[in-house]
C-alpha cells in the first residue's frame, strides 16, 4: 500500500465540485462557474504547462465527464494520473436501508457498459446472495470505479467518511479488502483519506500494516486537524514508513503558500500535497512555493517521486 | 445518520457502541462478519427489549422517531433524537404527556447550533454587545430537490420540516421562541411538500425578523446557512464559516469597528471526526447531559415548539398568509 511513484503535487477536485471549506457561498459560486466543463479544462491545460501530472477526483457523475474531457486532450490522456477517491461508496451502504444495497448499486451501473454490467454483477452479485460482505465490498468497489475505466491511475483512495466511519465502528477490517482489491485489479497503491490522522496511522500500525499510504488535512493554522495539531506534528515526526499525502493545506486559503510550505516542508513523511486551484494565478503562486520549499516532496525537478 | 452518531459514540472516551437497529440486511452482515462486539437487530422495539443501554440515538426515518422516544421513555431508556420530530405537531402529544409524567434525560439532535460560526454567534449575542435588537433574519438554501435520485421518501414534507426546521431552531436559540408569523410557502418542483418558504415571523420578546429557506435553487451543492442581526450599537452577519460583527462603540468585550472571524479563525479540533466536528460535540453534548453535567439543550419540548411554528406557517399559507399565534 505504499505510495511509490505517487505525483508529488495532486490537484485537488474541490472548486469544481462546489466545496470551499472557507466558504460554502464561495464553493456555490466555484460550482456554478465551473459547470461548463471547458473551465476546468483551462485550469487543468494551465496545470499541465506548469508541471502538474495528477488529480485526485471523486467517483461522483461529475467525474465521468471530467474524464472524458481528459481523455480528449491527447496530452493529459498521456501524461496525467488520476487519483480516484470513492465516496459515493458510503452512500451506498449508508442508503441502502432506504433503497437496498441492489439498488443502490443499479443506480450507479448506467455509466457502465453492456459487458461491465453483465461481469460486475455476476461476480459481485454471487456473493451478495450468500450474504459475503466482502465479495460485496469488491462489487462497490468496481462499481465506483466505473468512471475511471481507461484511465491512467497513480493511486485510488477511500474517502475520509467511510475511513473514519470504519473506523468508528471497529470495521476497519474493510480497510484490507479495500487495499487488496485494489492493488490486484487495478495494478496501484490503495490509500485511505482520514480526519483523523493519528487515530488512523495507530490503527493501521496495531493492524500491522507496513508503510501505509494516507491523506489527511495538515496546515500550519491546524485548520480540520484533529484531534490537535500538536499530535499530528508528533506522529509526523516519528512517522517512519507512513507515506503522507497532505490536503488542505492553505487551511482553505487562509494561509499564503510560502507560510504553509514552509511549515509542511519540515515533515520528511509528506510526500505529495493536493492543491485546490481555481485560476491559472493562483495555481502558479502554489505550485512555485512547493517547489521552493518542499523538496521533501520530491518537487524540485518535478519529477515523481519514489517513497522506497 | 445512525451509523454516523454509532461510530462517534464508539470513539469518544467513555462510551461504546454495543447495538445498531439497521431495517438493511447489508448492513447488519457487515457487523457480523466484521465486527461482531456490536450487536444487530432489525428494528428498535427487538434491540430496547433485548439491550440494558444508558441510552438511545434515534435517527429512523422521520414517521418512526415519535414511537421509538416513547419507548424510550416507557423503558426509561435516556435519548438523543435526530430533528424533526415527526411530520407535524398532532402525533408528539403521547410522548409530550409521558415526558411530564415521568422525565428523563433526553436531548434534540440540532448540530446547526454546534457549527462553530453559529456557536459563536450565540456567544456574541448573548453578551448583549449589539444592544436592543431590531430584526434578525435567516436564509437556509440549497439544490436537494434539484439532485437527481434524491428526495423520497426521507426527506419529504417542504423544506421547512428539512433545512428551514435546523434554520428556525437556530433562531429560537438566539432570541427565544416565536409568539406570531405569517408565511406563504409553494411547491415548484416537489409533489410531496414546499420548495420555497418565507415566514415573517414575530418573537415574544416583540423582536421582529423572517427567514427565507429553500431546497431546489440550482448552484446549491452545498447547504448555504445565513444570519443576520442588526441593534442599536452594530450588527452581526453569520454564515456557516464565517461571521462578522461591527460595533459602534466597544461592547461585551468586542472592539468598535469590525471583526471578521473565518472558518479557520473559528475551528475548534474535536476528538474524533466522522462526519463533521458539529456531530461529535452534539455527541459530546449528550454524554454530558447522561453524566449530569449539563442541561439537555434542545430538549423535546423546544423541538416541539419549533414544530408548532412549522405547522403555523402551513396554516397561515394556506390561508393567504394570515397572522398565526403560536402556543409558547
């Protein structure tokens, strides 16, 4: 599960679904500007041009049209990762006391060809009639990756709701149906995506998992750290083997870049940080000062990076 | 909902988890096959009658938590329960009279009141820096009937009983409760309740504001929750990430002119997060009120009035935006 190879700059999915965690007026807006796909497009080709290879994105509808925008660009198609993160995942265990687990998934399978169907559901759908809960995890898993089919992948994370669920409920046993799934079928590191990273990486080290790849919000303003900034820095100091992904990491914009890459750049365990961009400027400004001073990343010369 | 409160419960110090009523067979495998210290029953009546507990989250679907809080109170089970409380006001008088009859600790899930922009506003309030109050106002929108897949058949009924209920509830909390309004609330695209609500509403301390709540404007991925109050020394604006006070002279221990709180100046860490902060401190909250510590806030009955003050505004709707009193 270890994140070798993973790009050392992700651009984040958020101003093209809406979320600003400063603002949800803000996020409304950036969801309305960027309903016409063609805007993401411009940030995405000015990304490019600056070096940037990979996205993180969720296996929402949305996604399905942004990666076939993708594959349209014959330099993005080539060059670029995708990074998936599945939250709809949770909606469909938590929906299916409303619908049903079937249905729910039946509603997700419209983006699916003909043959994708007919495989997804037999394969999955023998061991949700023998009630195996993890023959019917892998079945969401495959459903939710639908979306990416064709894609180049760097990594595919579970969504911070359903890691931190999991592991509230004791269930992290999913966590390793998750990894094994997606590491045998898809070829690349399965992440998990936390809120609570101290919690997590103590979880996974009882659990015995070795250099496990994770993303979490980190920032120097401990703006959604949990449970405290202090604990985050101690575990991040003595994080051998943990491969970090940091998010959030201009606390939401509330931060300038050089500030918060300063701070991160003292972490050695953060390999690869997500940034939200929503103009050519702003990404400019924040890919610059990760350069600058996060060669912890493995962003000097661009380059991906090798954890090993 | 329910899996949501199970899981932080499970994670704060000094509570577990030890049983889930899940109506979903997935969902009870999921425990057994992989985490079976957590016991599983297909409905609430099997697990109170089978499980000694210290208390209840009753996050069932809306037409479901009246009977359950009875049980509740019937087994003399404490319980946390998910707002609203049931479509409309009628139903909740059997639990109301046992509530009278033989309390118990209980509490009314309102995690707006626990978002940190509208905790602090309260604070701020509460300090009596803006002076005499001249209106308040609320806006609460969002696109959820415009989702597709979306709306059936949890969230039915209007809006008002949806985001405009947590919007009220919040309102109540600042200035108390409501004595008259007038409404007018239509459907556009749900055949099942209101898409728009606008409810002029008057408070018993003779304070006067409306809100304005809506859940199918297009560019509302996210709910979007507003604030606002003016008095005679400033006024104060609250959204759910920031808030911005402005004062004419110094008071309550704020400065003359403006302060500007963001979202990051305002975040408080929590202990666990599934879901969001405000989640694990209503959580919080109601261990709190099981230990004794604190009075539960919003009980039942502030629930119910906030109830009532959606079914006034049914009425004066349909009645061509009369003037309403609402029994406080």
């Amino acid at each position: 599960m270890n994140g070798a190879g993973i790009e050392p700059v992700l651009l984040g999915h958020n101003p093209f679904f809406g979320v600003d965690h400063l603002s949800r007026a803000a996020g409304n807006a950036k969801a309305a500007r960027f309903a016409d796909t063609t805007r993401v497009m411009e940030v995405l080709l000015g990304c490019h041009e600056l070096g940037v290879r990979g996205m993180v994105l969720p296996s929402a509808p949305r996604a399905a049209e942004l990666c076939r925008a993708i594959a349209g660009q014959p330099d993005l198609d080539r060059e670029w990762q995708l990074y998936p993160l599945i939250p709809y995942l949770q909606k469909h265990v938590l929906g299916a006391s409303e619908k049903g687990l079937v249905t729910r998934v039946m509603d997700t399978l419209p983006q699916a060809s003909a043959w994708q169907k007919v495989s997804l559901l037999w394969q999955g759908g023998r061991g949700m009639l023998r009630r195996d809960v993890e023959q019917g995890l892998r079945l969401l898993i495959d459903v939710e990756m639908v979306g990416f089919n064709g894609r180049r992948l760097g990594a595919v994370f579970l969504h911070d709701a359903l890691t931190d669920l999991a592991l509230g409920l004791g269930v992290e046993a999913i966590f390793k149906v998750f990894r094994d799934h997606v590491g045998r079928k898809y070829g690349v590191p399965a992440g998990l995506a936390t809120k609570n990273l101290p919690w997590l990486c103590a979880r996974l080290a009882q659990m015995g998992w070795e250099r496990p790849l994770v993303m979490a919000a980190l920032n120097a303003r401990g703006f959604r750290v949990n449970p405290s900034l202090a604990a985050c820095e101690e575990l991040l100091r003595g994080a051998a083997g943990v491969t970090v992904v940091a998010a959030g990491t201009l606390a939401g914009g509330a931060l300038e870049p050089e500030v918060a890459y300063r701070y991160l750049a003292q972490f050695p365990a953060i390999r690869s940080v997500v940034v939200g961009v929503s103009s050519q400027a702003h990404v400019a400004e924040t890919v610059g000062a990760i350069r600058r001073f996060m060669p912890c990343a493995g962003a000097q010369n661009g380059q991906p990076l090798g954890v090993d | 909902m329910g899996l949501l409160h199970a899981a932080i419960f499970n994670a704060l110090p000094g509570s577990q988890a030890v049983a889930v009523a899940e109506p979903a067979r997935q969902v009870r495998d999921m425990f057994g096959t992989l985490n079976s210290s957590i016991r599983t029953y297909p409905d609430s009546e099997a697990m109170l009658a089978a499980e000694a507990l210290d208390g209840l989250v009753i996050a069932a679907p809306v037409a479901q938590r009246l009977s359950i809080a009875l049980s509740c109170v019937e087994r003399r089970v404490p319980f946390l329960v998910e707002e609203p409380l049931a479509a409309d006001l009628e139903p909740a008088a059997p639990l109301v009279r046992a509530l009278v009859r033989a309390p118990i600790p209980h509490m009314a899930a309102c995690v707006t009141r626990c978002v940190d922009a509208f905790e602090k506003g309260q604070a701020i309030l509460a300090s009596g820096c803006l002076g005499r109050l001249h209106r308040i106002t609320g806006s609460s929108y969002v696109s959820q009937r415009l989702k597709r897949g979306r709306g059936e058949p949890q969230d039915s009924g209007g809006v008002l009983l949806s985001c405009g209920f947590h919007l009220l509830d919040l309102l109540t909390w600042y200035a108390g409760p409501v004595a008259r309004l007038s409404a007018n609330v239509f459907p556009a695209v749900s055949s099942d309740g209101e898409d728009f609500a606008h409810v002029m509403l008057e408070f018993g301390s003779g304070l006067r504001g409306w809100i304005d709540s809506a859940w199918s404007l297009r560019f509302h991925p996210m709910l979007e929750t507003t604030f606002e109050a003016s008095g005679d020394n400033g006024s104060l604006s609250i959204s759910d990430d920031a808030l911005r006070l402005f004062l004419d002279e110094p008071a309550g221990g704020y400065p003359a002119g403006w302060t500007a709180l963001s979202a990051a100046d305002l975040y408080r860490p929590v202990p666990v997060d599934v879901g969001g902060p405000q989640f694990t401190r209503a959580d919080q909250a109601f261990l709190e009120v099981l230990r004794g510590k604190r009075a539960a806030e919003p009980d039942v009955m502030q629930a119910l009035h906030v109830q009532r003050i959606v079914d006034a505004a049914h009425r004066s709707s349909a009645q061509g935006g009369s003037a309403e009193r609402i029994l406080v």
